[in-house]
C-alpha cells in the first residue's frame, strides 16, 4: 500500500471522531431512525433501515435508510434503478469510473437500471436519504465488492478538494472567515465547530473569531449569532481542557470620533460602497425611515468600526453569511458590489462561493454565482 493511501485512511479515521460524538438518536432528520441492520456484508459501517410507504397497493417501496460517519454501501446495481432524494447531513453517490457527486439536504440521484455504484455518508457526516424502488415488479438488487477503505477516501477526497487550486486566491485566514460566516448564516452548528478549529489554527485570536460571529448578527439574526458563540465558547473550554491555550488578543480600539453614529455609518457607508452619500435614498429608507438610520448607526458606525477585522474581511465575512441564509439575491448582489470596490476580485468571489458549494451545497453558491456574473458583466 503506498503511502497516498495510507494518509487517506488515516485522515478518515481521524475526521470521523468529531462526527460520531453525535449519537444516530440526536441526529436531525425529518424521517424516522428505523431499525439498525449493521452488521451487514453489503454496507461498511452502522446503518439503520425505516420503512415509509405502508400501502402495498401503491407499488412504491421507500425506506429511510441512515449512515454513521464514513458508512457507504458495497458496489450494486439495481435491474430497474432507483431514486435517492438526500435529506439530512452530508453524503456521496459514485458511479463506476466517475467522480463522486457530494450530496446535500434536497439532492437527487436518479440511477438508471444496471449501472454500478454507491452511497453513503461522508467521513466526518451522518447522513439521511430516501430510497425509492422504481419498477418495483422486475427490481432487484445486484451486491458487488465492498467499497474499501482506499477507494472511498479517493473518491471524497477528489470531490472535497475539487476547487482547492482555485481557492488559494483567499488567504487562509481568509477561506476560514468565508467558512464560519457561511456556516453560521445556515445555523449549522455541527459544521461551525471544525470551521472554528481550522480558524484557529490558522492563527486567528479568540477576539477576531468571535467577531465574525458577532458582525453576523447583522444579517442572519442574533439567535444563529449567538448559537455560534456558544458552539465557540465549547471549542475553546475543549481545547483548553486538551492543554491548548488559544490566543485572546486584543480589544477592540476606542472610537474618537466625535461626529454622531449616524454620520459615522453615513461616511463608511460611502466609503467601502463607492456610492457618494449625497445620492436620493432607496425606496425602503423613505418607506421605513427607521431602518436606514438603524443600518446607518449600527451596523456601518457601530460594526464596521470595530477595528479587529478589516472592512474587506468584514465584507467576505457578510456575503458568506447571506451565502448560508439564501433566499437574499438583492441584498448578496449589493454586498459582492462593494466587495468588487474594495478590491476583491471575481476570481476570490467565486473562490468564496467555491467554499459554500463544498460545505452546504449548489443550492446556496448557484443563486449568487447567477449574481456575480451579473456584476461582472456590467463592468
């Protein structure tokens, strides 16, 4: 065995720990848990089983099938296909000589009659899909050669590493900011505990994390805001309890400007935006004055001040977190304009939206590549 793969085994052992602190039980799924049928010579790992359709007169089976960490079923092949639909966690579906497909919450595999492949969850994911019988009266399944420990780690490390070239246009520091504000933006908590580690190691103080988080709250609300905190506040009582003490760092500097909040947020505004602060205001600032003077005084003074990130950082930082909320294609498309006047490039853009494709899923990055390709073609 070369050594490639014995690090790929390696990293697989250590990526799942994390992961199966969580119980089958605790993990969040819309569909019952079912039945453990694991041990099973056609699955590697801890599986359980649910059946969902009940009238046999429909025709339909369709179980609820569940994958610990790193369990995949062996090589098969169903005589009249099959329908995946992937409800919870994070998962991969592999045809015979193609690359892996990452799968997330909503993705859909249709599998055509005789062709080989498998499923199951990634490394350091549990994972939930439904599986539908189609042509259930000539159906049957066809078990092949377990999928070995080598063949897997390949398979997910090509599909995680896909953009890893592209994305060496952010710094390090910066794909770990582009990862916590995504994830906090989505309330994944689960994921947020490794992106918050990784922020770590790569040298960013307790300080500087936490005000990631905090510059959230802005756009994804204080409940996900102060969720991450918490979920923080355990990583570093953990890696303390483990003997590493992270960096504090500073505080953040006294503001000296005299000027009232609202001039402040008004010039910063200007400032990162291009866009003079003379221009008639937007339509939602004369309909509710109230929330243009709140966006002015609180969040371009009262955020954007705070000197521990720069505004560039605080911009990535902000698109991320509309990134993982979804659903704000206006409000995305004014924030990557005023990325593109700080200096950020498309290429780092996409570089952001790489990282929310691997993490959450095309359904987050596609919308705001659609309003990238906007921005860039109207310049």
């Amino acid at each position: 065995m070369n050594i490639k793969n014995l690090f790929l085994m390696a990293m697989l052992s250590i990526s799942s720990v994390g992961a199966y602190a969580q119980t089958a039980e605790a993990f969040r799924q819309p569909y019952p848990l079912g039945e453990k049928i694991s041990p099973n010579p056609n699955f590697t790992g801890e599986v359980w089983l649910a059946p969902l359709s009940e009238k046999k007169e429909l025709n339909v089976p369709m179980f609820n099938v569940t994958f610990a960490p790193a369990c995949r079923n062996s090589w098969h092949s169903h005589k009249g296909g099959q329908l995946l639909i992937a409800t919870a966690g994070i998962g991969y579906y592999q045809e015979k000589g193609q690359p892996a497909r990452r799968l997330f919450p909503g993705d859909i595999v249709e599998i055509t009659p005789e062709v080989e492949h498998w499923h199951g969850a990634a490394p350091d994911s549990w994972f939930a899909h439904i599986a539908i019988t189609t042509n259930p009266q000539k159906n049957a399944t066809v078990w092949l050669a377990p999928v070995s420990d080598v063949q897997y780690c390949e398979a997910t490390n090509e599909a995680e590493s896909r953009y890893a070239e592209a994305n060496k246009v952010l710094t390090s520091r910066e794909r770990a900011i582009v990862a916590m504000a995504s994830y906090t933006g989505n309330g994944d908590l689960l994921y947020l505990t490794s992106a918050l580690v990784e922020a770590l190691e790569v040298g960013m103080t307790i300080n500087e994390i936490n005000e990631v988080l905090i510059h959230a709250h802005a756009y994804c609300g204080f409940p996900h805001s102060l969720r991450a905190i918490q979920t923080f506040m355990q990583v570093v009582d953990e890696r303390k309890a483990n003997g590493i003490n992270d960096t504090v760092g500073r505080e953040v500097s006294a503001i000296t400007d005299n000027r009232s909040r609202y001039e402040r947020g008004r010039d910063v505004l200007a400032e990162i935006s291009g866009i003079s602060a003379d221009v008639p205001k937007a339509g939602y600032a004369v309909f509710a004055p109230a929330i243009e003077r709140f966006l002015k005084e609180h969040l371009f003074a009262d955020l954007f001040e705070r000197d521990l990130l720069i505004y560039r950082e605080r911009e990535l930082a902000t698109v991320s977190v509309l990134a993982g909320v979804g659903g704000v294609e206006p409000m995305a498309y004014g924030h990557m304009a005023i990325c593109l006047h700080l200096g950020i490039t498309a290429e780092q853009l996409s570089a952001l939206l790489n990282i929310v494709e691997t993490n959450l899923g095309e359904t987050y990055s596609e919308p705001l590549r659609g309003v990238l390709n906007q921005l860039t073609e109207k310049r």
